[in-house]
C-alpha cells in the first residue's frame, strides 16, 4: 500500500514510477528479514525495480510515517492498513498472497499483475510440545480444524486478511519444512554483475556458532535474525542472501 499523497493509484502505476525512478520510492517494514522486508526485496528483484528498504523498530513506528507521509510504501497486514484504507489516507495497491483479499476483493494480488508466483505471505499454526501423545495431538487437529471451518470464524478471520486454512498435521509439517528452507530464483537482473539469480534462503539451526555466514554483519555469532550481504554492500538481490534465525 501506498500513502494517498504519493498520487500513485495503482499497481502498475507503483512500477511504472519505480522504474523510471530507481531509488527515489522506498518500502517501510517491521524490521531487517521481517516478512515485509522480503516481500519488498522479493518484488524489487521479480520486477527488477530498485526500492529503498527502511526498516522500523515493529509495524506501529512504520504506519505512523506511512500516515506522516515519510515513508511511500508499506507492505502491512490488513487488519492493521483496513482502517486507514477506508478512511482514503492510504491505497491498497496489491496483495502478496496467490488469491485476492476476500475483504479487498476488487484489489488484486501481486502475482496476477504480471509477476506470476508471487507469493510472500505470513502464515499461523497451532503447536504443541513433541512430548505431548500421539492421540491427544490429533484429537486436538480435529477439533481446530472443525473450529477453523466454521463459518463464523471464517467470516471474522477473512474480515482480518487471514484466511483460515485447517490441515492435518502432518500436511501442516511438510509445509513448515517448505517455508523453513525457502528458495527464490530469478533473472539475472541486466544491471547485476553476477551470472547466477538470486537466491534467498531461511536456515534454521541450532548453534549460533556453527552459522556458515561468517564474518556477520553485525561482527559477532548468529543470535537472531539477520541478513549477509556481499562485499561491495550492493543490494540484496545482487547477492546470495540468506537469513538466519537461531532457535
């Protein structure tokens, strides 16, 4: 989304704009690796436009500039934006997952607007300790899954912007290894001096001092969420990238 007084109105009136304006539109977000940092990152490299990441301290800081008109951008979650969006301050532009908004039906999605299998999007599950038995755990499956299917919870959880989507357990599991270990392949940018495409990836591990990106950006061992950059501090999307959270 955008603020009302960027006068930009659409999707491919955002593109056109960053295209012929590189670095001159930025993108707020929730942090650096936060889901809305890598969806920006993810659309500057699927449409090869070049937007300035400014990262806040959380989603509050980044909607009151967004609303000050010190920010451009800002990839927010609805039920945070749906106010400000109704009121006319800010101007839904696209959504990130791969099926329109029910409560913004009329706004389309990223992906359908010329860069299909974009998807960035955040995502929910119920846990439980691996100590817990086996038939407690799917008695408990069951019971949410019948709860997330109701058509009142539905109905209040689409007017949020989160969609329910029940699944059994050990679906659930191979999505969350999918999401653990994501891997994004683009073009080659024609501006990039690298051959290989972009490639992001989300490792999981256990020891922050056997984490491969060394040295850190930060200059010590892994102790939470952090991005390595190449040598020369390019962007993102001229680099491998990866993230990094220590569990």
């Amino acid at each position: 989304m955008v603020g009302a007084q960027t006068g930009i109105k659409t999707f491919a009136d955002f593109v056109a704009y960053a295209k012929k304006n590189p670095g001159k539109l930025d993108f707020a977000s929730t942090g650096p690796a936060s889901a809305s940092h890598l969806a920006g990152e993810l659309l500057n490299d699927m449409a090869h436009i070049d937007t300035v990441h400014v990262p806040y301290k959380g989603g509050a800081p980044a909607l009151q500039d967004m609303l000050g008109g010190r920010v451009a951008s800002y990839y927010s979650t609805l039920s945070t934006a749906l106010p400000h969006i109704e009121s006319g301050k800010l101007i839904p532009l696209a959504s990130t997952g791969l099926q329109r908004l029910p409560a913004l039906p009329k706004v389309p999605t990223i992906a359908e607007s010329g860069y299909p299998g974009f998807s960035a999007t955040n995502w929910y599950a119920f846990v439980a300790s691996s100590k817990v038995p086996k038939p407690i755990l799917d008695r408990w499956n069951l019971e949410l899954v019948k709860v997330l299917k109701s058509p009142d919870v539905v109905d209040a959880l689409n007017s949020h912007g989160l969609p329910p989507c029940p699944a059994r357990a050990k679906s659930w599991r191979n999505t969350w290894k999918k999401k653990a270990r994501l891997g994004v392949a683009s073009s080659a940018n024609a501006k990039s001096p690298w051959t290989d495409p972009l490639t992001l990836t989300l490792e999981i591990h256990h020891d922050p001092h056997s984490c491969p990106a060394t040295p850190h950006r930060f200059g010590q061992p892994c102790a939470g969420v952090h991005r390595m950059v190449g040598a020369s501090g390019r962007s993102a999307r001229h680099h491998l990238w990866r993230v990094h959270r220590s569990l």
